[in-house]
C-alpha cells in the first residue's frame, strides 16, 4: 500500500521545479507548461519543504545538487514522513552511485543531464500516468501468501499489510498479472515505467530488489531472475 501524498486536486497536473538554477528553473517550467501542466518552484529543498505545505503537487521534479537541502536530503525527510508524491530525480553526472541512492530513497525515476526536454516530458507523463491508480481485471490477485486488493489499493502478505511506493505497488501488481511468465527489463520498462525509447536505466533491477526485500519476510522467493532473459514471479514451494 502507498504512503500518504501531497498530491494536488485538480484536472491539471501541478509540478514543483526544485532547481537552484534560476534559468533551469525557466527552462523547465517553459516546458512542462507547454506540456499542459502547472508548475510552482523552489531554489532549494528548504524553500521546497516551505512550498509543499503552502501548495500540494502532483510530481516533484528534483536536481540532486543544491545548496542549503539537496535533493536527497529533501527526498528523504518527505519518505520519512510518508510522503509518496512522485518523486523524478536531476541527476548532472549520471553517477551510477547517485542514481541508486535517489531510487533508493524513493525516486520514481531520474534523468541525466545534459537531458532532451522530449525525453523529459515522456517521463513525466510516464509517472503520472502510473501513479494514477489502475483497475485490473479482477480486484483482488494472489500469489501464495501474498494479496492485492486493487480496490482498496492493499498488498498483505499472511494478512499483514506490505508498504510500497506507488511504483512498487504498480510493478507488484503487473508481476502479478502475469504470475508465471517471464518479464524481461524492456517489457517492464514498458508496461511500469511506460518508457518505449531506448534506455539503459537500471530502476527495473533497483525496483525489483526493493520488491525483494519487502516481500522476502519469511525467507520465501517470490522473485526469480533469469539470467539474460528477465524476472519471475511464482507462488514459493
């Protein structure tokens, strides 16, 4: 089950620019408005903490490096008060290092700059396509132990409920979908992150072992790899 968010009530996407850039800030919020969303802005995670609790979004869009509050730091203390709101993460050097922890902490996924605002625009569609929840074909789907109930948006595994982020929730629900096939990274990528374009990101293999750790309580595997090809999910021996 997800955290609580922040998220705006409105037909229109609101996007915070975190950025401490004034002409990226621009830059951004010139697009994601003639993108068709509404945008507000901060400097730093400080003015962003200040923002968030004058102004809900939708999505978060925000650069690592900054002054004062950088985004981890930002990222962290809004997970740490289950605050879910979509996270996307700036990353400037596309350190590997950096990319894992954002997605550890909670990013929904990351862009490396230089980046192509198309590029940007997909991803941020992409988000908050998938945050928005999603009726399957049936309410409820089992794997052993392990319930979800879309309908009250509930995962339990033995009738204790399993946190997740929105994304985790909605690779879980996918797997689950399609208990027994073998998903390889481009399918999942597809189908979770909606991303069509080429890619070498590693948020399916991060997301994956999140699900792993979370679900893996009574030392059962639910997730296989493998090797080459892609995940599993199966109901444990």
């Amino acid at each position: 089950m997800s955290g609580t968010t922040g998220l705006a009530k409105t037909d229109t996407p609101v996007i915070l620019v975190v950025d401490d850039e004034a002409g990226v800030r621009d830059l951004l919020g010139d697009a994601l408005r003639l993108g068709g969303y509404e945008t507000f802005e901060a400097s730093d995670g400080m003015a962003a903490l200040t923002a968030l609790r004058k102004r809900p979004a939708n999505l978060l869009l925000i650069d690592i490096n900054m002054p004062l509050m950088d985004g981890f730091e930002l990222l962290e203390r809004l997970r740490s008060t289950g605050d879910m709101t979509p996270a996307l993460m700036l990353s400037a050097r596309g350190d590997k290092t950096d990319i894992a922890r954002g997605l550890r902490l909670g990013a929904d996924d990351y862009v490396t700059k230089p980046f192509s605002l198309e590029e940007l625009l997909l991803r941020v569609a992409a988000i908050l396509r998938r945050s928005t929840p999603k009726s399957s074909s049936s309410p409820i789907l089992r794997c052993g132990p392990i319930q979800l109930n879309d309908e009250l948006h509930l995962v339990t595994l033995d009738d204790a409920v399993i946190e997740l982020s929105p994304t985790e929730y909605r690779l879980l629900q996918y797997m689950m979908e399609h208990k027994g096939k073998v998903l390889s990274k481009t399918t999942l990528l597809s189908a979770v992150w909606e991303i069509d374009f080429d890619s070498e990101s590693t948020v399916v293999d991060t997301y994956i072992s999140y699900l792993r750790k979370k679900l893996n309580l009574e030392n059962l595997e639910f997730i296989r790899t493998v090797r080459g090809v892609g995940f599993q999910l199966v109901e444990p021996k």
